[in-house]
C-alpha cells in the first residue's frame, strides 16, 4: 500500500508546506511567515529597548526644589 499524502497548509496565509520545509520548521507556517514573525518581535523588542531608555523614572531627591 501507498501512504497517502497529507498536504499541509500554513496557518496563516495558507500556502502549502512541502515534507522538506517542514522538518526544518517547528510550527506550522511556512519559511515566509515564520520569518516575518521573527522580524516582528525583533523590531518590537528594539523598540522596547528604546522606550526603556527615553523614559527613566526620576525619584523623589532627584528633583530640583524651588
């Protein structure tokens, strides 16, 4: 008997996962999104980092008394 082919679709945009490329993923997108998914939180972690530094806390005996 054959094995039957089971097509596998990416869960977001829906094109189909060749056998190849997805031993090579962990989930179940395709290289395009999980790379645009990686890029994402790559760019928002940035600008986290960037926000932690423009906005610092100023303590109490920091501030000038007039």
């Amino acid at each position: 008997m054959k094995k039957v082919h089971k097509n596998v679709y990416c869960s977001r945009c829906g094109d189909e996962i060749s056998a190849d490329e997805l031993k090579l993923l962990s989930g179940t997108t395709c290289a395009l999104c999980s790379h645009m998914q990686h890029e994402s939180l790559q760019i928002r972690r940035h600008k986290l980092d960037v926000l932690k530094h423009v906005f610092t806390v100023i303590q109490p005996g920091m501030v000038n008394q007039r």
